[in-house]
C-alpha cells in the first residue's frame, strides 16, 4: 500500500529523505491566498495615508528607487507600522487557537482571560514607577505568567472546566485592567499620552526596533508550536478520550497554556492589549478550513489579515487623526460576539 493511498482524505505525503510529512491540500491553497491577500493588504496600507502615493511609486520606494521622501514615508513610518501591526495579529491569533483548543469554547482566549491585560499591567506598571528610558517588552512576558498562574491556581483543569475558565478569566481581565487604569490615573497627564494609546492598541511611532525582539522571540518559539501541532488535535476531544489513545493530557495542556501565554503576551508587548483578534482569526479559520481543528499558521495568517485590515481601516476612517486600532477591533469585535451568540441561540432552538 502506498503513502497516498494511506494518507486521510484531502492530505498528501511529502517525503524528504527519512523525513515524512503529511499536508493538508486545502490548509495550503488555503494558506497561499491568505498570504497573497495580506500582501494586497499591505500594498493598500503603503499607498494610503495623509500623503498618498499611487502603486508604482510606493514599489519604487520598496526596491530603492523612490526619491528620498517617499523612500522615509514608505520604508521608515509605513512599512515598520504594517510589520508591527501583522506581527501581533500573527501572534494574538496563534495564542487565541491555543488556548480555544485548549478549554474547547470559543470565548476563552488570552484577552478574555486576563493573560493581555496582565502582560499589559507589568509594562505600565515597570513604565511608572521604575522609570525606565527604555521600551519594557520584557515586561509583558513576567505579567502574562503571573497572570496565567492566578488564573491556573483558581481552574486546576483548564481542558475539563472550560466554562469556569472563561468566568474566572474575564473576572481577572477586568481587575488587571482596572489595576491599570488606576495606575495611570495616578500619574500627572503630561506622562501619559502615549502610555494610555499603547494600553489602548495604538501602532502610530513603532520601528524596527520594536520588531526584533519580538519577532526573535517567536522565532524561537516555533519549533514547540511545531511539535505541539499535531497532539494538539487530542485536545478537542475529551480527556477521557485522549487518554485512551494514549496522550499525556495534563502535560500537554500545560505545555498548550505555556504557549499560548508567551504567544499572546509577546504580541501584547506591541501595541497593547488588542481585543477581540484573538477570538476573531481562529473562528475565521475553523469556518474558512470547514472544520473544527485548524492549523495554528492557518490561525495566525488570518490575526495579522484582521489586524492589518483594521488598522488600514481606522487610519483611512479617522484621516488625518490618529485614532488607536483597539477600537476599531473593539468594534468589529463586539460585533462578531454578538453574531455568536445569536447564531449558538439559533443553533440551540433548532
């Protein structure tokens, strides 16, 4: 029996030496248009702003042909901007698939249960009252733990107590924010200006050097999302059902919330505690994929698609003024809940 008349339906095998690998056809045609839309996306982004420029000149400026000022705007404000703005939409909608796999309910991800918020008090908190010349990413990491672990010591099994996860979560989400919020309001106005955008998911002013430490940081984390992908699937069943097919659940839900909390936190460390992202991509992709799992890059290709198109969207809405992107994800967010929560009525009286 060949490997193809082996694989399951709609997968193919790819053999590279000793090395097997099974893809799903659908994840990859799914995958490049996905990543061909992003790069119209970007495109769009580049070419629009308070000076537009039309579509030749802004890959003029892209190859280091532009004259001196398009090459500033496009390669210097824009580009850094739209890498930012992908990156963390990557990261919150990679963290969101974890952890909705994790506790199976599509309302429990890293804004919803208090790990963003947490991550987002640390660097508040480091920016106030250490006084700090520098930018504090490190910070979002210590808070997003300790958050998870406030959280992990009041639900013990996140895979079997999902609806209690979800509770306790939004319970500490609100309290981390608060605790925020009253930290800034302590402080003289004059300080806060861009302390309160950033707690409000605002991309305006980032460079490259907020990138790199970022996008090491998730770099170096891809090869444990790599190797988590596949037992990742035994989560959707229920734990008694994993077991038997001989899966470890408590250390590999451990190993999924360890993840997804270093995930959602280095994508917070951008641009703030971006809502609703992390809810949104993973959705997008189980219904763009027709199934229920989907591959977590299928998931973070739709984070920084939504991300990017709704921070294009605000600039291009609020044109000259700068308007943080939070709300506009705060919108579309709200608005999305409520679609699900309607259409699980329906569902429900059907």
């Amino acid at each position: 029996m060949t490997d193809e008349s082996m694989a399951p339906h709609g997968t193919r095998w790819c053999r590279l030496g000793r090395l097997s690998l099974l893809f799903n056809r659908r994840a990859c045609w799914l995958g490049l248009a996905l990543s061909l839309t992003w790069l119209a996306a970007a495109l769009l982004a580049l070419s629009h702003g308070t000076l537009a420029l039309s579509y030749p000149r802004v890959l003029a400026a892209l190859s280091g042909q532009g004259t001196p000022l398009d090459a500033v705007l496009i390669l210097d404000i824009r580009l850094p901007r739209i890498l930012a703005v992908s990156l963390a939409g990557a990261a919150l909608g990679l963290a969101g698939c974890l952890i909705q796999t994790l506790v199976r309910n599509r309302l429990a991800t890293p804004d919803m249960v208090g790990v963003n918020e947490g991550g987002a008090l640390a660097i508040i908190l480091f920016t106030l009252y250490l006084g700090l010349n520098s930018w504090p990413w490190w910070a979002s990491p210590l808070g997003a733990v300790l958050a998870a672990l406030a959280l992990y010591s009041l639900c013990h099994n996140p895979g079997e107590q999902g609806y209690r996860f979800v509770v306790i979560g939004i319970a500490l989400s609100e309290l981390f924010n608060a605790l925020g919020q009253f930290a800034m309001s302590s402080q003289p106005l004059a300080h806060l200006a861009s302390l309160y955008l950033w707690s409000m998911g605002h991309f305006s002013g980032l460079g490259y050097h907020h990138l790199l430490p970022i996008a090491t940081g998730l770099l170096l984390l891809c090869p444990a999302l790599i190797r988590l992908s596949h037992p990742l699937a035994m989560l959707t069943l229920m734990p008694a059902s994993a077991r038997a097919l001989g899966v470890a659940v408590r250390p590999l839900q451990l190993a999924v919330l360890g993840l997804a909390i270093l995930v959602a936190a280095l994508g917070t460390a951008i641009g703030g505690p971006v809502l609703f992202i992390a809810m949104a991509a993973p959705v997008l992709a189980a219904w763009l994929m027709r199934q229920q799992t989907v591959p977590l890059w299928i998931a973070a290709l739709c984070g920084a698609l939504l991300l990017l198109a709704s921070d294009t969207l605000v600039r291009l809405l609020a044109e000259p003024h700068e308007i943080p992107t939070g709300i506009m994800t705060r919108l579309l967010g709200g608005l999305l809940l409520l679609g699900l929560l309607l259409h699980d009525r329906h569902k429900g009286h059907a």
